[in-house]
C-alpha cells in the first residue's frame, strides 16, 4: 500500500513522498521489519516517540506520531488522535477483513469473557468455527496465543482479523474494554452486534467517574450502523441494570434486544423458574412467545444474564432458538470463572474466580451463598497502580457476605502490598467487622484458607482467575491459585495421615 491511499481518511499532516510503500504495521520496535509504518504510541511505562531513531535505523517506512521529529529525514504523519488513526490505518492495509465476517463486540464491567465461551460454544454446536478476541486468550483455526490484554492494539485485531477472513471463519466475537473503546483501538471496525453486559465501579483511575465510564462504553453502540456494511445491525442490552436502562433510551442506529430476568413487558429474552445447584443452574427462557428449559453448567444469577446475552446473540445471528438452546447446555466453564478444585474427598469445595471489583465479587459470592455452605471462606486482594477507589468496597462487600476473608496480595506491581492492604480495611473497619486476617503473602493465603476449610465449606480464591502469573514491581513471575489450591490440598492429605493414631499392634493368642 502507498502512503497516499490513507491520507484521506483523517485530519493529519503529512511530510515526505506520497508514493513511499508501506508493507507492514509495527508499533514495537522489536518485532519491526523494513518497509513497515512505525507507529509511536504513547504509553503508561514508556513513551513511543524514543524508539522512533531504532525504528528509522530498522528501515521503517514512515513514522506516525502525535508531534513531528525535525531530527529525521524519512516520511512522517503528525496525528492528534494516533490510536484512532493506526485503527482506521490498519482496517484500510489489511483490506477490511471486519466486512468479510460478523463481528460481535462484547462491553460492560462483568461478564464479557463467559459470555464469549457461550457464543462460541453455541456456534460449534451449529458447525459455526468462530474467531475469538478476550481476556483468557485470542483463539482461532487451531491456534491460541496470549491475551496481555482483554482488547489488543488495533494493528493485532487486524492482523489477526485478516488471518481469520483469509481461512474462511466468518465470525468474531470480541471482549471490548472500555480503555480500547475510549482510546480509539477499534474504531476502524465496523461491528455486526453490540453487547452490553452491566456498569459497575472499575478503571476510574482511568475513567475519572461512572459518567466518564459510561460514555466510553457507550461508544461500541453509538458506532454501529456508521461502517461500510449494509446488514442489519443490533444492540443487545442488559434491561436489568441501571446503565442498561439508559442505553435502551439512547438512540442507536440498530434494533435493540433486550434481556433480564425480572418479569416485565417488553424485554425479548427472559429468565423465569431459577434454580441454582454446585452443579450448575436452570432456567425458563422466554423469548418471541417461545418457551425453552435452559440447563447451564455454570453456578449462579450472574451465570444467568450471561447465558440470556448468548443465547440473544446467536438467535441475531440467525441461530434457531431451539438449537442455540442446545449448544449453550454444552458450554464449559471459563477458565477462572468459578472453576472448581477437586476437593471432594475431604468434603469442601475450591473455586476460582477473577472476580476483581466489588460487584463482581458479590455477584460469585451471592452465588455460592445460594448453594446453602457451611460456611465461605473467601481470600482475595486488589491489583495495584488501578483503580483505588473499588478496594474498600471489595473490603466490606468480601467481609458482609463471608464467614471469614483472607486479605492478600493480588498483582501489586509497583505498588507496595501492605498500603494496598490498608485501603481494603478502610472498607472493613468502617463496618466494624473483624472476620478477617491480613496474609500479605498469597501462596501462604492460600494454605492457610485450605487448612482452615472443613466439611461444607467453601473457599473462594477471588482476584486472578485464569492468570498465571503475579506481577511483583515490574516483572512477572509464575504463580497459579489453582495450583498452589492443589498443593496444600495434598498438604493437608498428608498432614490427615501424620495425625491419624497409630494402631497397637494386637496378638491373637489360642487357649
């Protein structure tokens, strides 16, 4: 592709020769190939701008940053809204692979990743492969690859677009998160269905307020309708929540669908008749008149809405109702998502969950005191350098509906631990509830939480989920719940046959 055939498409300058090819996208020095357009985002750690000399020694082709270098000879555009712009670069030099499939954006504070594991699962069961973009991994034809984050940088969406376009998969579903919306990632993709999930407190720190929070979400459904595709469109909205309900008055250019689970006139996808079990939940679904018995594996209400938003999706997709009814009782547990650790033998259960904000906790909480335990015993903690305003909200919502918390590290970063501690306990002791102990280290946590549990309880190990990994100042080292859960479980094995009495040994004697 020639320079010249995208300086069309947003208000920039431009120095050099239009004619200069370009044949690649990089952002990252590293991975940068000759010929490519260098892109120099501006960053949390690092700023773009001092790598722009390695990249032009690495043989780029043009530099694309907010403030033009005089020290270069080599072509540059200067653009104000740079992440916009690489989006809509990356759509046009990779041909626009978003028009050769349905694409299914998935926003909202909970719920996007089960969500995306539903759809999919509903697809296979009607012979649909489809390409998947969220926060467990990126997954298509075969292949997995890392997710660093819930929503890539624009030139890997398109990349990874064009691969799935070019081996016939005609459907993506992606987790958008509010940081990818509000900084333009994926403005150049033009979006078949919107989801919206639920509005809770997360990234303020980034978002400044709920308000702020709720534009950029926003943005996935005042998008739609305004790309080059002429297919119907639709918005599929919780009805239930409060920002949902907001988002249902809001002009979109799309038909909207809505779903809950309180009965009420109007909403096209309802849940009535719900029980929940550990091994899983059920439920009516009501949708055009029709009434399906929905059997989900996943434990929960929350469990429920995420089902509705699927089975809303796939029945926009064309998916008959019935079919797509069937494929969602096939769908597995997403990893990190109340995933159980085997503990049956001593009579308690283990679940893992990455449950990171307060709504989200008393979403799983909720769910697990609905199945009636013993007693909860739950252990989490709060990343670090995010948002602070959610940590003593987790505080108290951890300690309300546990019978004893563990308080401890998550992924504290350059943070230190013990102050990320003290503002969950502001939470805490503003409740006067004392039903907790302070373990900075997590590995500890963790055995102390699974020699503590009993018969008929249950512990819940919130916060990481999926991730495999804890980031302690700048770098990451390899830490698994479910793993460090297994071990103490074998731990606390060995220690029942260490205290077990030894036997006499007793002589039979014939008289």
């Amino acid at each position: 592709m020639k320079i010249k055939e995208i300086l069309h498409i947003h208000n920039l300058q431009f120095t050099g020769n239009e004619e200069t090819e370009i044949s690649g996208v990089s952002y990252d020095t590293r991975t940068l190939k000759k010929g490519d357009a260098f892109f120099a985002l501006p960053g949390h750690q690092t700023d773009g701008k001092r790598f722009i000399r390695e990249a032009v020694e690495k043989g780029a082709s043009v530099i694309v940053s907010q403030e033009k270098d005089d020290g270069i000879i080599l072509p540059q555009i200067t653009v104000k809204d740079i992440f916009s712009f690489m989006s809509e670069f990356c759509a046009k030099f990779y041909n626009y692979p978003d028009r050769e499939m349905t694409v299914i954006g998935i926003t909202g504070t909970n719920g996007k990743t089960t969500i995306t594991y539903m759809i999919e699962s509903i697809l296979a069961h009607l012979g649909i492969q489809c390409g998947v973009i969220g926060t467990v991994n990126y997954r298509y034809a075969g292949k997995v690859f890392d997710a660093p984050n819930t929503t890539p940088q624009s030139a890997d969406i398109f990349t990874m677009m064009r691969e799935m376009a070019d081996c016939g998969i005609k459907y993506l579903v992606m987790e958008v998160s509010s940081h990818a919306l509000a900084l333009g990632r994926v403005s150049g993709i033009d979006f078949d269905i919107a989801v919206f999930t639920n509005l809770t407190g997360d990234h303020l720190d980034f978002h400044k307020d709920i308000e702020n929070y709720f534009s950029a979400k926003s943005l996935l459904f005042s998008g739609l309708g305004k790309g080059a595709k002429s297919n119907a469109k639709y918005a599929i909205i919780n009805a239930d929540d409060k920002y949902g309900k907001k988002l249902l008055k809001t002009d979109i250019n799309a038909e909207k669908k809505s779903y809950g689970a309180k009965a009420k006139s109007g909403v096209n996808f309802l849940a009535e008749n719900i029980t929940v079990s550990i091994g899983g939940s059920k439920f009516d679904v009501i949708a055009d008149g029709i009434v399906k018995r929905v059997e989900i594996k996943h434990i929960g209400l929350h469990n429920v809405y995420n089902a509705l938003a699927s089975l809303a999706v796939c029945v926009c997709c064309g998916a008959d109702f019935e079919k797509a009814v069937e494929g969602l009782s096939n769908s597995a547990q997403a990893p990190g998502r109340l995933e159980r650790v085997d503990a049956e033998k001593f009579g308690f259960e283990i679940a893992v969950d990455y449950a990171h904000t307060d709504d989200a906790l008393k979403n799983v909480l909720s769910a697990l005191n609905g199945l009636k335990p013993k007693r909860i015993i739950t252990l989490f903690g709060c990343g670090g350098d995010r948002d602070r305003t959610k940590r003593p909200l987790m505080g108290k919502t951890a300690v309300e509906m546990s019978d004893f918390v563990f308080v401890t590290s998550d992924n504290p970063r350059t943070e230190d631990p013990s102050q990320i501690i003290l503002d969950i306990e502001v939470g805490i002791k503003r409740i006067g509830k004392k039903n907790y102990k302070v373990v900075i280290d997590r590995e500890q946590a963790i055995k102390e939480a699974v020699m503590m549990a009993q018969k008929g309880d249950i512990v819940l190990l919130a916060g990481k989920g999926h991730e495999t990994y804890q980031i302690i100042g700048t770098q990451k080292r390899h830490f698994n719940d479910i793993e460090f859960a297994k071990k103490y479980l074998d731990y606390k094995d060995k220690q029942k046959i260490l205290s077990k009495p030894k036997q006499t040994q007793q002589k039979e004697f014939d008289f």
